[in-house]
C-alpha cells in the first residue's frame, strides 16, 4: 500500500515553496523506507524549483542530501535493517546494465540517464519523483547510502551527499594529493566541502572568492588563503600555477581568468551549473598550455560510500546552519546573496509539526 507522505513543493517557478501531500510507493521487496530526519539546501534545489535551468515538472519537491533512519526494509534487502542510519543523495535509479553503470558510474546512465531523487521519472508511482523536504521516502537499496558518522553529526552530514560527492569525485579523477596546487572556486556549499577534502587529501588549496570576508572561514576549512578574484592584480600573481581548479559557481562568469592560472597540463573542472552560459573562453589559454576544461556530475553510489567513508575517518562534516521548512525561501532569497555559512539543512521535525 502507498503511504501519505508530507512534503514542501513549489507549485511553479513563481510561488514559494508550500506544504503539499502526496504517497510514497509501497515498500518492495528492494526498497528500504527512511523517516528523513535532516536534509541539505542545494543551489541545484533552487535552480530546480524556480524553473532556471528548465524542465522542472510541477509540484517539484526538491531535496537531494538526504539523512534519516531507516523505519521499513524490503524482502530481498540484505545491507540495512531497521532503526539504521542511511542516506540518499542526487540519484534514485539508472538502468543497472550499461558501461557507466556496470563502472559504477551511474550518474552518468547511458541509457535512461540517471533518475534524480527529484525531477526524475518515477517508474512505479508514475508522474515524477519528490525528493527530500519531505517527512519520509522509499529508495531502491542500491541508491541508499551507510552512513558511518556519530549519530550526533548528522544534520552536518547530510550536505556529503550531494556537495560532498561533487567536490569529492573531481578531486579523486584528477588525482589531487599532496604537493600539488589546487584552486576551489566559489565558497558557497560546494566550495567548502571542496575545500576540506582537497585539504585533506594532502593538497595546497586556494579558495577564489568574491567574497573578502570569508577569508578567516577559507584558512580554518583547511586553505592556504582565499585570493579575491576581482583583484586583478592577486590573481595575475598565480599565473601559470595551479594544476588543477574545481569550479563551484552557480552563475555565468570569465572563465579565461581562471584557467590562464593552470599551469601546463592543468585541468579546470566545472560542476556549477548556472543558468546562462559562460562568456566565450580563448582557445589560445588552453593551445599554449595544453591546458583542459572539464566537468564532472556528482558521483557515483560506490565512490559516494567510499566519499562518506573518507569523511568519517578524516573528521569531515559540512559547517551548517539550521533552518525550518517554512524558512526555505528565505534561504534561497540568502542562497543567491551568496550569503550561506556554508550549508542551510532543514530540520524535518519542523514539517511534521507543522499543520
Ligand atoms: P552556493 O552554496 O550558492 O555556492 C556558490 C558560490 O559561488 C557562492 O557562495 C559564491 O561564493 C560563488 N558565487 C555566486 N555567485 C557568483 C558570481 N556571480 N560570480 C562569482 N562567484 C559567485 O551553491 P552550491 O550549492 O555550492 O552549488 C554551486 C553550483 O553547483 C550550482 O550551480 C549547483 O546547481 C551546481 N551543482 C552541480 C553539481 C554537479 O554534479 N555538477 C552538483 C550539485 C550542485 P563566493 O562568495 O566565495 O564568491
Ligand atoms: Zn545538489
């Protein structure tokens, strides 16, 4: 029997999120069911319900950093009983038979490309997935994630999901370690998390901001120094330096700026996704160094436990600020300011005690 599921979803691009109600699936023999204790605020979250990026499907309940315990499991689930801690971040479902999946790379599903945990096509329920500001949610067992933290952190884990996988898995295919000079753009939720595990992966980080201010936060995160990159004359001191920049902004910006400061063989990998395009970027930057531009789309179910796992032995949480369901416009209304320290996580039990 589908269970009543209590939610918030924007009703379109123009109204803020509202308290909505809706079913989850039964739980089938592969499912495991989880009571959603905290969930992260993602940029992509906003993006998603204020119809930028496009294709939202309506009512969008958004939520992609999910944590919570787990309160039913299926026949056939052998990883997670009941009472348990578990997550579940960006992904819900891919095709299980492809290259990418076989890999363990299902973000990036060959196939039917992956099912996002919001916006995605639900295949049982119909109509399309509701992700996490929502009271509960029931996930395949391949998509639910350990986690192995004090139970003490786990508001401050739940943004590992999706921000700490993002930065995660492009620090790990480019092989940042130690010795190596390596830049964090942006630091926003991403960022930070970018940030913390380049540090402790062994790497010289550097934060570019425009934000002055965030300077004593970027040094305690782990950074050698934030450089301000309207500084033009801080950024041209780095030219030619850095071998590898992960690009967290969520808005159109000069990339040539940053990618003139990679060194020979260099790499620059975006994973902000802004809503208009990037300004044309020089080819001759990229000839004259060999350098490269790259992306990267979260990461996958294995490497997310392997990233959770990381975390948890290196002490890493994400630096959070807690807010209640009915504040989640207002966080967005801060989200775009750039004025987020470092992760907005809403605390569920406001949506059950709501009305
Ligand atoms: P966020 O918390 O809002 O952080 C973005 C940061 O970018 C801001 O804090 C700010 O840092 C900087 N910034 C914002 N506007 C800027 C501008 N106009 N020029 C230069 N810098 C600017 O967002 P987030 O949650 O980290 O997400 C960042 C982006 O990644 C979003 O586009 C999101 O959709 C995308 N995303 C992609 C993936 C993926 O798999 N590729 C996964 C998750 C999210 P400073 O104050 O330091 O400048
Ligand atoms: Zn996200």
């Amino acid at each position: 029997m589908p269970s009543a599921a209590k939610g918030y979803a924007a009703q379109s691009a123009q109204t803020p999120l509202a308290p909505f109600a809706f079913e989850r699936r039964d739980v089938g023999p592969n499912d495991v069911a989880i009571e959603i204790l905290y969930c992260g605020v993602c940029h992509s979250d906003l993006h998603t319900a204020r119809g930028e990026w496009g294709g939202t499907l309506y009512p969008c309940v958004p939520g992609h950093e999910i944590v919570g315990r787990v309160t039913a499991v299926g026949d056939r689930v052998t990883r997670f009983e009941v009472g348990q801690l578990a997550g579940v971040g960006c992904m819900v479902g891919s095709c299980g038979t492809c290259p990418s999946c076989r890999e363990g790379d299902e973000q990036y599903c060959e196939t039917t490309g992956l099912v996002g945990t919001y916006n995605g096509a639900d295949a049982v329920m119909g109509g399309h997935t509701y992700g996490g500001y929502s009271d509960h949610i029931v996930v395949d067992e391949h998509f639910v994630l350990s986690i192995g933290h004090d139970e003490a952190d786990l508001a401050a884990v739940a943004p590992l999901l999706c921000a700490g996988i993002t930065t995660y898995s492009p620090l790990k295919h480019w092989k940042v370690g130690p010795g190596q000079k390596v830049g964090i753009v942006g630091l926003g939720g991403l960022g930070h998390m970018g940030v913390k595990i380049a540090a402790a992966m062994g790497a010289d980080v550097y934060v570019f901001s425009t934000s002055p201010g965030k300077r004593e936060d970027a040094k305690r995160l782990g950074a050698k120094d934030l450089i301000v990159s309207k500084d033009a004359e801080a950024m041209a001191g780095h030219r030619d330096s850095f071998d590898f920049i992960l690009n967290t902004v969520a808005a159109s910006h000069d990339l040539d700026t940053y990618l003139t400061l990679l060194k020979r063989d260099g790499t620059m990998a975006l994973v902000g996704v802004p809503e208009t395009p990037h300004d044309p970027i020089e080819v001759g930057t990229l000839v004259f160094r060999r350098r490269a531009l790259a992306g990267s789309l979260i990461g996958g179910i294995r490497e997310t436990q392997e990233m959770l796992d990381f975390c948890r032995d290196h002490g890493i949480t994400a630096d959070i600020e807690m807010i209640d369901m009915d504040d989640i416009d207002n966080a967005y209304d801060r989200m775009v300011k750039s004025d987020v320290k470092y992760r907005f996580v809403i605390d569920m039990a406001t949506l059950r005690q709501a009305a």
